[in-house]
C-alpha cells in the first residue's frame, strides 16, 4: 500500500527468513485476499503505530490478551519491577504462591492450578490429565473451535455430524484423528446421540463455554448445563477451555457467568497480561494424577517464571477495579449499535454477534449459533472491508471469524472514530 512502504519491505525481508513472513499463520494475510501485513512500531493504550507512522485504533488485542490496552503503566511497572530480579529461576519462588491463590479466588472451580506457558500447553495437559484420570482415551470438541495446536486439538469433524474425525493439518495421523469426536456447538441432541453410542469410552468432552474462534457465539440456554449432565452420566469430564473467555466478559471466568462448574478449566492470554502464559486447573482429586504427586508428566522450564507471574498479577489487579467490565459492555454497545446503523444506511448486509466488550461482524444475513452459521459470513467482502478499515486507520484481526476486542484504554470518541471508519469502508464496499 501506498502510506505503508516500510511495512512491505520489512514483509519481503521477512518471507526470504521467516516461514511465510509471519511467526502465526493468522498474522499472514492471506484469509482477506493476501498482501503485505501491517508491521507494528509501538503499541499505546487503544492505538497502534507502524513503521510509517501511521496510527491505528487496535481492536485485535492481540488476539485477546491485551485487555488493558498496550503498555499499560501498571503492568509496564511490575515487568520492570520482576526484570531486576532476574528473568527466570528454575526454582518455586513467591509470586507464583500468589498468583495461584488470585486465580483460584477468581475461579473458584479449580482446587489446584499448574503453570504453562501457552493454552496451547494447558489444553493439551487436560485432555492427558482426563485420559490419567478415567482411564479412557477418547476426547469431544465442538466443531470449529480452536483448543491450541497439538497434534489432537487438530482434528476436524469427519462426514457426519458425529462421527470419528479426519487430520485438519498434515502431520497429524490418522490413528490421532480416531481419538477425537467432533458435534457441532449448540446442538444438544446430536450430543445427547454421540454420548450414547461412545460414552464408556470418553475421557473427555472440551468446550469453549463462550465460543470466541469462529466470532462470539453464546451458549443457547441450556445448552452447557446438558453437556455437563450429559457427559458426566456417561463417568467423563468437562474440559472448559478458557483461554479466550476467562476474564473477557467478567473479573473470573465464563462458568460462572452461566454458574456451570467444569471438572477442569484451561487458561491463557489475559491471565499473562501480554506475556506467554496458560494454566490449566480443576477439582483437588483431579490435579492429584498431575506429576510429582500422580502419574501424569507435564512440565516446562519456562512455567510460572517470575515476569509471566508479575505482569499477569498486574492484568488481573486492574480488571479487579470496579467498573471495568460495565465500561467494556459500554463501550462495545455504542460500537455495535454504530455498526449496525452504517450497515443500515449503506444497505450492507450483516449480523452482529456481542457479549459485552467483545463482538463479530458477519457478512450474513442469518443468525450465527455454530460454526456452519459462522462460515456463510462472506469472506470476500470481509476481506475488502477488513482493508478499508486499515486504510482508514483501524486495525481489526484478518479473519472473518475472529471478534473486535474492546480494552480498558478505549473511549467514546474512539468508538466514534471508528463508526465513521465502519461507514467510510461501507460505502466503499
Ligand atoms: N484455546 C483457545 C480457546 C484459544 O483461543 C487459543 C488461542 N487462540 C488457544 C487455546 C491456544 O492458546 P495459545 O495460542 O496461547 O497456545
């Protein structure tokens, strides 16, 4: 583009070094049509600036953590404060007793809690956990949502609606595919029909009791407490994977948004502050299977190192102040409700999935309550609309499936901003 002249050579440098120039596939540009990605100067509260100068009102977060805005003083404070006493121990020291006594307080369900230093790491320790636990082998996910890379998250639904699945990336096998069943979301009687014919053999069933990776989807009333009964009359566990939803909607977790108790909860993003971090928790007869107590090994060099502890101590501490999430709910209301009347005027058709400072904008017509719903948004016209809105100074995830992220740091005149951007890019669509 033509104000982002550093930006593109800086993406023709990296793809001669960097596998496809990006650290992340979801960073690449190539689910909106392909092109150089924005490469990012410095973060500021609400705003991005790139290498150009150009400035950016920020709605990816990073694809979540940053729900305090960039560079918080705060959390700038205590990385600082934990770098002078050095990066990494190797050894229990005391903010990671604290940061587990925060959490638990926060989320009540989980007697006991590891350190890792991904979600990635955290979901696929739970599912080994589960397996120690019941003794079985087979593992649930919910079609289209997204549990980290290992080998068993990267499963994909197979041609029934409850079948066994097939390998979503090359390198995993195909004896790994049979371990996991995949249903599509929200939809109990095809649950209630799976467990049926596979219960006594399920270690586990994970959910994203908020989904957040095909776009913002809410459990239908019910819906969660049936998986809960459900599985648990069939002697597997509930794995609520929090990593995008713990602390998003409320100070603590999804669960006890719709007062639902998992056996065992995974976290990650928010909980670091913008530092590599997960955790993953549950039930004290649960964790008691976890090395150096049971027989189930999970480890890592990095886990619970003092920076991840203090800058995530640090997040937690502000989103503990009162009126966050009411200011969060605010603010996405107004952004939603500016969205929808530039879609009305510029004749676009959409559909809006919020919960509170978190929302999607679907290229759609119908409602979106699982992930079939949530793939009929029209990625083409995203895909121009996602560059328009870059173009006229706000940075949204490249993907039609991902949510806008509100932050602590965002005001009403930037919500403002951004609606004149939404009806500039409309008209333009
Ligand atoms: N679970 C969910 C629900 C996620 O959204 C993600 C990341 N997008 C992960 C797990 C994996 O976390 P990480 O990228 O930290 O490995």
């Amino acid at each position: 583009s033509s104000n982002r002249q550093s930006s593109d050579a800086l993406y023709q440098d990296a793809l001669t070094h960097i596998v496809g120039g990006v650290n992340s596939p979801s960073r690449s540009f190539k689910a909106v049509g392909g092109g150089a990605p924005v490469y990012m100067e410095r973060g500021e509260g609400a705003y991005f600036y790139d290498v150009d100068g150009n400035r950016y009102i920020d709605y990816l977060a990073a694809y979540g953590p940053i729900i305090t805005g960039h560079a918080h003083p705060h959390i700038h404070e205590a990385l600082v404060n934990a770098s002078l006493k050095g990066l990494l121990y190797g050894t229990p020291h005391r903010l990671e007793v604290e940061f587990a006594k925060k959490l638990k307080q926060a989320i009540p369900s989980m007697d006991k809690v590891r350190f890792t230093n991904s979600g990635t790491e955290a979901v696929m320790t739970t599912v080994r956990v589960a397996r120690a636990y019941t003794g079985r082998e087979l593992v649930v996910k919910f079609s289209g949502c997204y549990h980290g890379h290992s080998d068993l998250m990267l499963i994909a639904a197979g041609s029934g609606p409850a079948t066994l699945g097939s390998p979503d990336s090359a390198g995993v096998t195909k004896a790994t595919a049979k371990e996991v069943i995949t249903v599509p979301f929200n939809d109990i009687d095809a649950y209630r029909e799976m467990m049926k014919e596979w219960g006594d053999q399920i270690a586990c069933v994970l959910v994203e009791p908020i989904v957040g990776n095909f776009g913002i989807v809410e459990p239908k009333p019910g819906f969660l407490q049936a998986v809960n009964d459900i599985t648990h009359e069939h002697g597997a566990l509930v794995i609520y994977d929090e990593v995008i939803t713990a602390f998003r909607f409320t100070y603590g977790s999804a669960q006890q948004v719709y007062g639902i108790e998992p056996d065992m909860t995974a976290l990650g993003k928010v909980i670091g502050g913008g530092l590599p971090i997960g955790a993953y928790g549950g039930k004290a007869e649960i964790m008691e299977t976890v090395a150096p107590l049971g027989p189930a090994y999970q480890a890592g060099t990095m886990a619970g190192n003092p920076a991840s502890m203090a800058t995530g101590i640090a997040c937690l501490e502000v989103l503990e102040q009162p009126g966050v999430y009411e200011k969060l709910d605010a603010l996405g209301a107004k952004l939603e409700a500016g969205i929808r009347e530039a879609a009305e005027k510029h004749d676009v058709t959409i559909t809006i999935n919020r919960l509170k400072g978190a929302l999607t904008v679907y290229f759609t017509d119908e409602i979106v309550t699982d992930y079939e719903g949530a793939e009929k948004s029209d990625g083409e016209k995203f895909g121009r609309f996602f560059k328009l809105m870059l173009e006229n100074g706000v940075n949204l995830a490249p993907s039609k499936y991902e949510a806008w992220f509100l932050t602590t740091e965002h005001t009403e005149q930037d919500i403002e901003e951004t609606i004149e951007a939404v009806h500039r890019s409309f008209a333009q669509l």
